[in-house]
C-alpha cells in the first residue's frame, strides 16, 4: 500500500477570478530557448557525458544565482542539436552575461562541440557569447502560473512550509 504522497500548501488568491488575464507578456520570468547545433552529432553522447561531468559545479552555480527557476539541457532526438532551456528573473542579457561569468568554464566547454561557436573563452567574450545567444534563442514567449513572483518570493513561500532541501524525495512511500 502506499501513502498519499505530501502535499505542499501555498497560500493562494481568494478567488480564481483574481489571478487576473493569463499572458506571456508583463511577468517577472523570461525564458532562454538556446539551441547549440553540434559540429558532429554523433558527438551527442561525449557532450552529454561532460555536461554531467560538470552538474556538481553547474548545479550551485545556478543556486547563487537566484533567479534561475528551472534549467536543463535536451539534445534534439537526432542528436543534432542541444537545447539549453531556462527560466528565469531578469532581462536577457544581463542574465546571459551573469551565466557567462558563473558559467563560464562550463559553456566554453560545451561550446567547443558547437558548431560557429563564438570566441572562447565565453568569460573573456561576453559580447561574442551574447551576441551567440542573441542569435541562436527563439524568443517564443513564456507562461508562467505564478507571472509576479521571483525565485527569491517563491523560495521564501515556500521555506515555511517544506521540509529542507536535501537531495531526497518529498514523497514519501511504503511497500
């Protein structure tokens, strides 16, 4: 038998009606919707291999920065291209000029498998990193449930109402 999983409570508006019109524009998250295509696919399998590699750096880099909601990386199913996805508070690019100073040493390693990469290393050419970005990220627009609050309000929120965050489920089961 297992046990309901834990629920998380958040407070919520009073009334549904109250969340106001659902939009892509005037939020406080952006999205980034990079696509890296590699130099060679049959590369694919050694990037995704460094990428995790580089999780115990990559991971608390992306912590302190705190305003990144959510980022992964997904190669396309050919193995063509890497898409790197994130969600985030900020404009684009001071948020893309932070990733290439926290970052920095992941993304030109990454990029040395991408095609018309530009000038490495990415700390040392911001202007180059983000004129790549520019270029290679659709702006396709982002929805988010929660449109007004940063990573910041939300961890807040939510600091009084979890249990600590350490690496472990939050559902808990029996057999």
């Amino acid at each position: 038998m297992h046990d309901r999983p834990k629920c998380l409570h958040i407070s919520a508006p009073a009334r549904i009606t109250d969340v106001g019109p659902l939009s892509l524009h005037k939020q406080v998250q952006q999205g980034l919707n990079l696509a890296l295509r590699l130099k060679n696919r049959t590369q694919m399998p050694a990037l995704i291999a460094t990428i995790a590699g580089m999780k115990p750096s990559i991971d608390p880099a992306l912590e302190k920065l705190n305003y990144v909601h959510f980022a992964r990386f997904l190669p396309s199913a050919d193995g063509s291209v890497l898409y790197v996805l994130t969600s985030f508070d900020a404009r684009n690019e001071p948020y893309i000029r932070d990733f290439a100073a926290v970052l920095g040493d992941a993304f030109t390693t990454i990029l040395h498998f991408i095609r018309d990469a530009p000038r490495l290393p990415v700390q040392k050419y911001q202007d180059d990193f983000w004129d790549f970005v520019s270029r290679n990220s659709p702006d396709v627009g982002l929805w988010s449930a929660y449109p007004d609050a940063t990573v910041l309000e939300i961890r807040s929120s939510l600091s009084h109402h979890s249990p600590p965050r350490d690496g472990g489920s939050d559902v808990s089961r029996s057999e």
